[in-house]
C-alpha cells in the first residue's frame, strides 16, 4: 500500500468476538415433571429450527411417542463454561493486530463504547436495541474490554456509540479510515475496511453508492443508498423497522426493489416517502415502548427510522428527516 492510513479502530468488534470465542456454550433440558435432563450444543439441537419448535432432537424422540412432548414441559438452561483468560486475551490481541496488518499500517485510534445510545431516548416505537437484552453476555467481557481498553490506549466514549466516535474520527479525515466490521458504515461519509471481508480492500463510503443482490440473494449496498435502504428495511441487530406498526409485509428486498432505481438524493428520498405512505397510508394511535399512546403517520415513522440508522458526523449534529426533506423541497 503506498498511503499509511490511520486506522480509526472499532473495538467493540473484538471485545465480543473474541470474549465469546473464549467459552464454551450449550443448554441443559430439563424435563420438568420427572427431573431428566439432557444437554445440547444448541436449541436449535434441541427443537430444530421451525418456528412450532417440533424438530430437532425432540421431533425425533415424539416420532416415537403415541403422546408427544410439548416444549413448554422442558426447562431450558444456559451454561457456560470459560476458558482460561490469557487464552482469551491474546485471541483479541491477535485479532487487532492481524486487522492492522491487512490494512497496511501501524497507525491508530481506538475507540470503545460504554453504556446506552442517544438512540435510546431518542427511540419511542420500539426500544433501540432491547432485543439484546436476551443476550448470553460473555463471562470474560469486562476482563477483555478492559484489556483492550489499556492494551491500545482506546478512548472510552458514553452516551454515543462507538461507531459514532469512529464516523466522527474519520470523517472529513482523508488520512482515516474505520477498522471495524459493522455494515452500517458502508453507509456513512467515510473510508472503511471490513475486517470480514479484507478482499473489498478500502471502501470509500462518501458517495451517493448503489445497492446490489450478492451471490446468495442477500442486499448489498454502499454511500448514502446503503443509508437508504437500512431506513426503509428493518434491523433485527438495533431492533428498530421501518414496518414496525404497519400491517403490510416488509423486509430489506421490499425496500431494495422500491429503492434500487434511484440515481440522485432527491429520487431517493421520494422513494422513501412512497416508501412509507405505503406503509402507512392512515394515521393511528398505537402504543410506544414505553407504553404511551403515539399518533402514528408516515412521517413519523420515517423520521424514526432515520434517527435510529444515520450516525454523527460531528459533535452536537442535530438534524432529522424533516429537515433533509424540507432542504430538497419535498413536501410532507
């Protein structure tokens, strides 16, 4: 590489990855009226991957039965079981390292995140990231986080997430690029490598961009059109979707197939908006995440996603879907 970049790194990658590497994970069944248990790698080892549950290993066991066993009569157990942490600790200083290296350079920032989002506050349909809540949390995750923290001099931030910091890093930045793995930066203003993908080499988000189908059918996308779609499409990792309270199917090929003929801003935000009065063609009152009634139009819906899917580029930037709409001359 003949430019040394400076790596703007997203440790909040490494610290789960290489915390979760570092355990051994399976469920224990326990049939509740007779106290017999049984353990399994996995739920889904349990009672497969239908979502009546009735696979797996139990489908196999009432195949047998003239009175099959339901579900709820088991009690299902999560263990963990840790391995040694200095194991742990050198998978995630590994990691970082061998990233660098990919991406040609010694030089860095570090970053990691600590605490809620704004996004939460800012979250009233559906709370920003709850679905996390379920999460096994990995028993060495405060051994590694704090490692990372003193092992590559990382800047702890609250209140924003680290992604955040790092788009705020790089941003107007032509020396930076984001070390990191989350997609949502294939849609922000920056450079990015993809510790995931090393072949795509460095990205430069900064542009208007495009989506794409890939080899298994999944939507691609990269600059402002990435944006676009994830604003339209729905994010089971952040918990937020643009047809949360509609009664119309949707998913991220919905939104790509309206999205994906779009070649300028303005275009695309008219899509957006056809987007969502098709979603919404009629104002209603629902209930929030926080159980206060909340009266429901397109625009509302809109506006949220936006918030929840765009990031900072600098500290204090305050602007929602209204104002980028009102700037293009789209009428509400």
């Amino acid at each position: 590489m003949s430019k040394q970049y400076t790596a703007i790194i997203d440790l909040d990658y490494v610290k789960y990855a290489s915390a979760s590497v570092g355990e051994k994970r399976s469920v224990v069944v326990i049939h509740k009226s007779s106290g017999r248990e049984k353990e399994f790698d996995t739920r889904t080892q349990f009672y497969g991957r239908d979502k009546a549950k009735t696979g797996g290993w139990l489908g196999e066991l009432n195949a047998k039965r003239d009175s099959p066993f339901a579900v709820d009569e088991f009690e299902i157990i999560d263990k963990q079981v840790a391995e040694p942490i200095d194991h742990v600790l050198q998978i995630a200083k590994t990691q970082v390292e061998g990233d660098l290296k990919r991406l040609g350079t010694n030089k860095y920032k570090a970053v990691l995140g600590k605490g809620d989002s704004f996004r939460v506050e800012l979250s009233t349909l559906k709370k920003y990231k709850d679905n996390r809540k379920e999460m096994l949390r990995p028993l060495h995750m405060d051994a590694v986080t704090e490692y990372l923290e003193r092992k590559f001099k990382a800047e702890v931030v609250t209140g924003i997430e680290a992604d955040d910091a790092c788009v705020m890093e790089a941003y107007n930045n032509p020396n930076a690029v984001i070390q990191g793995l989350d997609k949502d930066y294939y849609g922000q203003p920056v450079k990015f490598f993809n510790v995931n993908r090393p072949e795509e080499g460095i990205q430069d988000c900064n542009q208007f961009g495009k989506l794409w189908l890939d080899d298994k059918g999944d939507v691609r996308g990269i600059g402002r059109m990435h944006l676009y779609w994830q604003i339209a499409s729905n994010d089971t990792s952040d918990n937020y979707a643009a047809n949360c309270f509609s009664d119309i199917k949707w998913a991220g090929k919905s939104a790509y197939k309206s999205l994906v003929e779009a070649t300028t801003d303005h275009e695309a935000w008219c899509k957006l908006k056809d987007v969502f009065q098709h979603l919404y063609p009629k104002e209603k009152t629902v209930l929030g995440w926080r159980n206060d009634p909340i009266s429901l139009t397109w625009d509302y819906v809109l506006n949220e996603m936006f918030m929840m899917a765009r990031m900072l580029k600098f500290e204090g930037e305050n602007i929602n879907a209204y104002d980028v709409m009102d700037n293009m001359g789209i009428e509400l």
